[in-house]
C-alpha cells in the first residue's frame, strides 16, 4: 500500500512539472527584464550620467504601464564613483550577481571594460551609450558625433570673447577629448575670428571645484575671457571665478544657462535621456541590434544648440544670435559641413 501511495504521488508531482512547462499559456511565464544602470562616476554635476539614469527609468515606466504583471520590467542604478580604477571590479561583481539580463552605461572607456565579460558571463548584455565598439554580440552602442556641438560652442565663445582669447577646463586628457572636442572647439573658435587663441587646462579629475577655480583664476590673468568647461564637479568651482571675474562660460551637454544668469552664455546639449531612453525600449521589445554602435548626431537630433531660453536671447547679443542661427541651420540641412581633422 505504501509503494502504491508513493507511486501515485512520483506521478502527480511529473504532472505539475509538466502542466507548469508545457501547460500553462505564453503569457503566464514569467518574462521579467531586468536591467543595472551603472554610471561611471556620480550623478550630480554630470548631465551625461543623470541623463542616462532619467532615460533608461523613463522608458522602464512607460513599458511597465502596458506590461503584463508577469512581465514587468526592474531596474537598479549604480554610481560606481570617481576613482576610475575601481570600476572594472565594480562592473565584474555587477555582472557576476547573474540577477540581471542587460547593464546599460554610458562612457567611451566602457567598452574595453565589459568585451572581457562577455566570455565570463555570457548571459549578461551590455547597451553602452557615448561609446563605441562592434563586433561583439553581447554589447550594443551609441556613439555622438560631437563635432558640431563643440565647434558651435567655438564659435561662440569666439565671438563673445572681446580678448580673443578662450579657455576649455576638461577633467581629463582621453581620445575624444584631445580629437574632437579640443580641435573642434579651436576650430569653432578661430572661425570666428582666425586670431583667436585657445587656452586648454586639465583638472585632473571630475570632482575637485577648488581647481576648477584655481585653473579659472589663472586663466583669467592671462586673458581669457570665455571658458567651456568639461569637468564634472569641478566646474561648480568654474562657474565662481567666472562669475568672480565676470567672464563668460559655454556649457555643455544639459542647458546651463539658468546656473549662472548672465555668465552661461550658450548650451548645446546631448540629448542622452531621448537616446537611453530610446535603446532601453529597443532592448524591452527585443529590436536592439547587437554587435553594432549606432552614430548619432547634430542632423539626427541628438545634439542640439538652445537658442529659445530668454537668457540666451538677454545676454547674447542679436548680431551674434544671428550668426549662430545661420550656422545652426546649415548644419541641420546639412549644407554646412564641419572639415574634418587627421
Ligand atoms: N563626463 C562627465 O560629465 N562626468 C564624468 O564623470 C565623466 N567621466 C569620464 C571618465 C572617462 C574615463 C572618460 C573617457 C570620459 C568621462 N566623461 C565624463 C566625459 C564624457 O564621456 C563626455 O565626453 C563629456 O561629458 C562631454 O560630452
């Protein structure tokens, strides 16, 4: 009798297993996505990295609106801090918690970063933004043609600049940093006058506003009389002594203008929120295209100048808007093509 009784309950519990493989409907498995944001660095003060997190959230609510209660989608963000050598073993204890299918970032350092992880734990997909790398099929890319953002920001900061003199503060020297932003910028700024001179000074790191002063100050005492600052955190330190000195600052990446009223005289931004949140309803619905970095830039949207905030139109002389909108739109309609640096 106790044989028997075992018998029947091996055969129901094969039963469950089976009803629950091949029984139940598509839509009650269970097909929940779930995603890591990890920034490399902090939020605060950098409109690259805030974008990036807003993005990716923004599209998890609107899919999870119209998602299933067994398909709803989870997302955790990760600031993985300024010391930069800490994050490859930040990402790899990311990656190896195997609780989740995709880890979205944004950096043109990441890639080298995450193709090693791919062999180590190859169920975990990476979407990097501000990077670029093909070839590999657990990463998909966005990479921005910054060109035209830095040198409208050149040309700006060129014509406001009654020294001809300008200044780009960076937190630090990396590719495209020295061959696109730097050069793009001088050549932004000496389009507007062929005279005009670029000082170029580097922090050191993303957080330190002291010497994102201290390099304002010195810049100033020699001249300079526009700056673009490129430093995370240490452009707080930027905005002071610009103020201080009353000299301008271009901002990029977010619009700044309303940090400092009278001293931000331009903002052309990357639209990182638009684009995350663009790859991360790609990636929900299952169209992202892996192995390939997709190029987007000033004509696609990407990048953009603002030139409706009534503190451009207060501080911005007329002569000098209309310059910029004439440049602005021969870019748009691709009239206007930037030459292009070895
Ligand atoms: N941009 C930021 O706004 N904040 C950062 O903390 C930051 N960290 C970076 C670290 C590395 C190693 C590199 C290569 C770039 C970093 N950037 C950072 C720059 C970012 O990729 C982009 O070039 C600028 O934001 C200008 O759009």
């Amino acid at each position: 009798m106790k044989i028997f009784l075992k018998k029947i309950c091996l055969l129901c519990s094969a039963f469950t297993v089976l009803f629950l493989l091949f029984g139940c409907t598509k839509s009650m498995i269970p097909n929940k996505k779930s995603i890591a944001v990890f920034v490399p660095g902090i939020m605060a003060d950098s409109p690259i990295y805030k974008n990036l997190a807003k993005g990716v959230q923004n599209a998890v609510d609107q899919y999870n609106l119209s998602a299933g209660e067994n398909n709803k989608a989870s997302i955790t963000i990760l600031e993985a801090g300024t010391n930069q050598a800490e994050w490859g073993t930040k990402l790899t204890a990311l990656a190896s918690t195997g609780k989740y299918d995709v880890i979205i970032s944004s950096n043109p350092s990441l890639p080298e970063l995450c193709a090693p992880l791919t062999e180590q734990f190859p169920l975990v997909k990476y979407i990097l933004l501000d990077a670029s790398i093909n070839g590999n099929q657990n990463i998909a890319a966005i990479s921005y043609n910054q060109k035209e953002q830095s040198y409208l920001t050149g040309y700006i900061a060129g014509l406001m600049s009654k020294n001809h003199k300008v200044g780009l503060i960076a937190a630090q020297e990396y590719p495209i940093m020295n061959n696109v932003l730097l050069p793009y910028y001088s050549l932004g700024a000496k389009a507007s006058d062929k005279n005009t001179s670029v000082d170029f000074r580097i922090v050191g790191n993303w957080y330190d506003a002291s010497k994102g002063a201290e390099l304002t100050d010195a810049m100033f005492a020699t001249g300079v009389d526009v700056i673009l600052p490129i430093c995370g955190g240490a452009s707080q330190g930027v905005i002071s002594s610009a103020k201080e000195h009353k000299i301008y600052i271009t901002w990029f990446d977010e619009n700044g203008f309303s940090k400092a009223p009278g001293t931000v005289i331009s903002s052309c931004l990357v639209n990182q929120d638009i684009a995350a949140k663009e790859v991360t309803l790609g990636y929900l619905n299952n169209e992202t295209e892996w192995g390939k970095t997709k190029v987007v830039g000033f004509a696609e949207g990407y990048i953009s100048f603002v030139e409706d905030d009534p503190l451009y139109i207060e501080y911005v002389p007329s002569d000098i808007r209309a310059k910029l909108n004439v440049l602005i739109a021969g870019l748009k309609n691709r009239s206007v093509v930037l030459p292009s640096i070895e």
